[in-house]
C-alpha cells in the first residue's frame, strides 16, 4: 500500500489533473462550459452558505474522515510510534500531503471536467443524486469523448481503487488490532473475519444503491458520526488524558483539577521530541474552542434540521418507496454499532 499504491495514486492524480487542465472547452458552441468555470464554481465562495449548519457539518465530516480523526485509525497508527519519534513533524507531513492530494489533485478532476462536458447546472444535479453518480456514471461518459480516453478512464478508476483500498485497510486496522489484542484471534483469521463483515455490510449497498441505502450511510457514518466521535476524542485527550493522575479527594474536586489542568499530558506528549514546536494557541484552540465549536455544531444542526422542510432526520420529502431502504440502512448501522459495544462490554468485563 505505502510502497506501489500510493505512489501510483499520486501519479495517475498528476497526469489526470494536466490532461483536464489542458482540456480547455471541449465544444466552441458552449463557450459556458469549460474547465476554468469548473475551477471557479468550486474556488468562488457563496457566502451565503455560511449560516446553513449542514455546510458546516459537512465540512466537518470530511476533514475528520479524510483525516482519520473519529474512526480509531489515527490511534491504531500512531501506537507503531516509538515514544521518541516525532509526532508533530509526522501529523504535519501527513495532514499537508493529504490535503495536497485531496484539495489540489482531487479538486481538479471530477467537478471540473464534468462542467466542461455538462455544464454546471447538469454537474449539480448530477452530484445531488448520489455519491455514486459522479465518479461512476458521468466521468465514463467523458473519457469516451476524449482522445485517448480509455487510457485516461483506465487510471481513474485505478485511482479511485487505489483511494478506496487504502482507506478500506486504515479504516478496518482498528477493527483489526480489537480482533487481535483483546480477542486473541490470529491476523490472518481477523482478516476473514472483517471480509465476511463487509461483504454482509456491502451487498445491501450495491443492490439498493438507487434506493439512497449508501447516502444514508454516508451521511451518518461518514459525516454525523465522525463529528460526534471526534468531540469524544478530543474531550479525551484534553480532559480524560490528563486527568489519569489526578487524585482529588472528591469527584467534584477531581473535575475541577481535571478542567484546569487539562492538555498538559496531551501537550507535552505532542511536542516530545519534536523538532517544530506546536505554537503555544493551539493549546487552548484544542482545549476550548474545538469542543465549544463542535457542540455548538450539532445543536445548531439538530435545530436547523428538524425546523426544515427537507428534514434529513425525519426524511421529509423522500419517496415512500425509498424510505423503506433507507430507514432498513439505518436500522443495520445502528446494529453494527450495538454489536460493536456488546464486544467490547464483553472484553471490559473479562480484563475486570
């Protein structure tokens, strides 16, 4: 993954972005339709945006997941850390990478090019009806239209392979050091253990694809969730982290040593040998502001929502008959998730 795919990523991410830059506008009588209006339509803010909480929230689940922050993975990674290697250099170079590939390479394929062949308008309501649609069905259609095309299509989609194999392994390496530290069970044995969990999770999102069953789990595994759990990482590591030594004689006590002496733990392991010391803001951006920021934003979308006649909570306006796979999709993820929680109740209970 780290030595031949990621690489080849960046690579076929480099060459896809020069061809659509140099693609220019592919039909003279649509002069609307270019790659630079695609550029513009994703660069040029609406501003009035800004007071809708679902932007907010939707910005939020994708930096968290494109991060790894709220799925274990970042844990699961750093405990192959030695206690003196760098963690600020590391998250530095990773984070900057990955918004590279994400915002820069990302950002100048897809959305671009389809406005180029489409036009904005069609590209909207392309993106509207799916996280599927885009990637899948129109960027196809475009490279049959361009010389080359299906060498041009062949990287794509080993692009997307590629993104969509390595997240798959990251996101699963939590899972899989559950399975294996506290479980007991072999690596190769946890391996068939998450396929077949997969493969139970995966067919249901092939067959009812058009049914909106993979954008209710988008939205809430990979937006709602991913918020939430990382308002639980960081009151851990600001509060809890730190709070392991303290010895108070009350509870009430305790809190109030834990509230004014947080992040001292968290912030002293972060800068251990770290050749660029984090600037001393950061300590109270992630101590205050992160928390108060993210709870701030789910009321406000909790609020926002459910006053909205397009409720996504209570899936006003949704076909009847794509409710029923939708609400089905809810139901098996919040199996998983109390399925999840009995496992680990289970261990708790055996290391007490």
């Amino acid at each position: 993954m780290a030595k031949v795919a990621i690489p080849l990523l960046l690579i076929f991410g480099a060459i896809l972005v020069i061809r659509v830059l140099t693609l220019g506008t592919p039909d003279p009588r649509y002069p609307d339709q270019s790659v630079m209006n695609g550029l513009a339509f994703i660069w040029n803010p609406n501003l009035s945006r800004l007071k809708d909480f679902s932007v907010w929230l939707a910005a939020a689940g994708q930096i968290f997941f494109t991060l790894s922050i709220g799925t274990g993975t970042i844990q699961a990674y750093a405990s192959y850390l030695r206690k003196e290697d760098d963690c600020v250099l590391t998250g530095l170079s990773t984070s900057a990478t990955n918004e590279f590939v994400e915002v820069i390479l990302g950002g100048s394929i897809a959305i671009p090019i389809s406005v180029a062949f489409f036009g904005i308008a069609t590209t909207q309501m392309i993106a509207r009806q799916g996280s599927f649609d885009l990637g899948f069905v129109a960027m196809p259609i475009i490279f049959q239209k361009l010389p080359l095309g299906f060498l041009f299509g062949a990287m794509w989609f080993l692009l997307l392979f590629f993104a969509g194999i390595t997240s798959s392994v990251a996101l699963m390496s939590p899972f899989m050091a559950f399975l294996q530290d506290k479980l007991g069970i072999t690596r190769k044995k946890g391996a068939k253990i998450i396929g077949a969990f997969l493969f139970a999770f995966g067919l249901p999102i092939i067959f009812f694809l058009n049914y909106g069953y993979m954008d209710q789990y988008d939205f809430w595994i990979g937006t709602v969730l991913l918020a939430l759990l990382a308002l639980c990482e960081t009151f851990v590591f600001v509060y809890a982290f730190s709070g392991f030594k303290v010895t108070a004689a009350s509870f009430r006590k305790k809190i109030l040593a834990i509230m004014k002496n947080g992040m001292k733990t968290g912030w002293g392991e972060m800068n251990r040998n770290a050749d660029i010391k984090i600037p001393r803001a950061y300590y109270y951006v992630l101590k205050f502001v992160v928390p108060l920021y993210l709870i701030v934003l789910f009321f406000g979308w909790l609020w926002q929502d459910l006053s909205s006649e397009k409720s996504i909570i209570l899936m006003k306006g949704v076909d009847p008959n794509h409710a029923v796979f939708q609400w089905i999709a809810r139901l098996t993820m919040i199996g998983a998730i109390l399925g999840m929680g009995f496992l680990v109740r289970t261990v708790w209970s055996k290391k007490r």
